[in-house]
C-alpha cells in the first residue's frame, strides 16, 4: 500500500503565513481523509454457536414448565 500524506503542503496552501500558522480571520485548511483508516473490508462470517445455548435454554424453560405442571397435578390430585 501506498501512504499519502493527510497534511497540507504548507508552500501550495493559501492563507497559511511562514511556518504554517494561519493569520486571524483565515480559515485553516481542512486534513484530508486517510485512505487507511477505518476497518478493513473482511469477511467474518457468524459462527454459528448461537444455536446451541438456545436450543439448551428451550430445553431448560420446558423442563421446569413440566416440573411444575407436574407438581400442581399433584397438589391437585
């Protein structure tokens, strides 16, 4: 990859007094983008983990429903 240089050249930059300074009531010049910045463009594909913990949580949720189902029939009966 090539690096660009984001700052302004200080010689082809109106505006900007010797040294780089800018005089009052001059705007300074804005940086430019980065072309390197930001995340790179990868694929990162979902794991597929997910599914187990859920299919164990199902599981669990319907076991106690069925605990306690049983429980209150017993109560009852």
């Amino acid at each position: 990859m090539s690096h660009i240089n984001p700052d302004p050249e200080p010689e082809r930059t109106p505006g900007l007094e010797p040294g780089g300074g800018v005089p009052p009531g001059e705007t300074p010049p804005a940086e430019s983008s980065l072309p390197e910045a930001g995340p790179r463009e990868t694929h990162n594909p979902p794991k597929g983990w997910a599914k187990g913990p859920l299919a164990l949580i199902i599981v669990l949720v319907v076991l106690i429903a069925a605990f306690f189902l049983a429980y209150a029939l017993v109560l009852i009966l």
